[in-house]
C-alpha cells in the first residue's frame, strides 16, 4: 500500500493515545473547505511512502507510540487496506481509521475482524441529499446512502468512534450544526471543529474567516448534552 504522508507522531489525533499518522492519497468527496488540496486533487505529484516504511515506524517506535491513525485522503478507497491494517495489528499497534463514511461494506469488514480499534467518521452537513451534495460536492446520491449506513454501522456496534464536523465559514450555520447534533443524537462521542484555512481544495476558502470562539463555544453549549462525550476543537 502506498502512503503520500507520515507523521512520526500525534498527541491528538486519537483520544488518549500517542500514534503515528499516514495519509493515503485520493478521495472521492471534493469539499471546498478540505485542507489537504494536494492528497484530493493531485496524489500523484507527491512523493510516496511504502507500507513497509510506515511498519518500520512503528516497530523502531513501539515504547512510545500506541499505534497508528489511518487518515486521508479517503482511505477506504484503497482496497490494499485492510491487508496493511493486519500487518499493522500484527505489531500490537492499535488503529485509528478516519473516513467520511462512502465505504461501508470496508468499514464493517474492519470492525468485524477487530482490525479498527477508534473510527472517526466526518458528518459533512446536515444528513439530507441536497445539503450534502453541496457541501461535500458529490453528485451520486448513492455515495450519500452509503455515508448513511456507516453512521448506523458506527451506532449500533462495540467499536470506540467519534462523529465530527469541521464549521464551514459560508457552508454551515449554526442552525445546522443543531441539525447535525439531532440527527446524531446519542452517539459516543461528537467533536466540532473550527475551519483551519490553509491549502484549501476551494482556493477561495483559503481567505475564509473562521467563525469566533464564542460562537463556538456558546453552539457547544447548546448541542453537548446530545452526546455521550463532547468536545470544542481547534479554537
């Protein structure tokens, strides 16, 4: 399997846990607000990262590192993944997986062979077709379906997961985080992101405002007790 990114190490990516992280190429989702341009739209012209050397990582770093976060791009994409996340549980690593949820048959399969320890799935919009289709730019509604069977998936089975939303200066409201909150109500654990402008697949997002803390902060507030687990990110 190929990788376009590795991070040696993240205090945050996995709650409580001290990982690696690599970054496969491509995705199928084109949100204009994503900050990794170059691992959506042009994988190709970055260098590449063997399987072997990201096992190396892990191996030489195994007193300090839990395990690895799998994240994108859109991982599910690869077909080759499970294959290297068997040789990654092969070392004792736990795994992250991060995925916007277009590929549930995978992400069971994953979960059912206990090859996923932590999945973060990212709730682009309200979960409604047309909301979407507008903000993650995709045109097959069937993509959409999908996403909405790997939130079930997540819901009703014994894998630790989060849900997340990064706050879309233009794209979302707060009514719609609101909206998100509800249609997710009850799960483990919900993370609202503020938008990061840098590298943006919509180049004009790039000089975006960030919504303020307090904003934030008032809209956590009011969505919190929706959830087993809340958290405010990157304000």
């Amino acid at each position: 399997m190929e990788f376009k990114s590795l991070l040696p190490l993240s205090l945050i990516e996995y709650p409580g846990k001290t990982v690696a992280v690599a970054h496969t190429g491509g995705c199928d989702f084109r949100c204009h607000f994503c900050y990794n341009r170059d691992l959506v739209l042009n994988p190709g012209a970055l260098p590449s990262i063997s399987e072997q050397e990201v096992l190396d990582l892990l191996a030489r770093r195994k007193k300090w590192l839990d395990g690895l976060a799998i994240t994108g791009g859109e991982p599910t994409m690869h077909t080759d993944l499970p294959k290297f996340i068997e040789r990654v549980k092969a070392l004792g690593s736990l795994v992250l997986l991060e995925t916007n949820g277009s590929n549930p048959e995978m992400l069971e399969d994953l979960i059912n062979r206990k090859l996923v320890d932590y999945v973060a799935l990212d709730v682009k919009a309200p979960l409604e077709w047309e909301r979407y289709r507008e903000v993650a730019r995709i045109e097959d509604r069937a993509i959409f379906e999908k996403v909405l069977r790997s939130i079930e998936l997540l819901k009703r089975s014994e894998v630790d997961y989060e849900f997340r939303t990064t706050f879309a200066p233009g794209l979302l409201s707060s009514d719609d985080i609101v909206a998100i909150a509800e249609q997710l109500e009850g799960a483990k654990r919900y993370a609202l992101q503020q938008f990061v402008p840098r590298s943006t697949v919509d180049e004009k997002f790039e000089s975006a405002k960030p919504a303020g803390r307090g904003e934030l902060e008032k809209l956590g507030e009011e969505i919190k007790d929706k959830f087993q687990k809340f958290e405010l990110r990157n304000i």
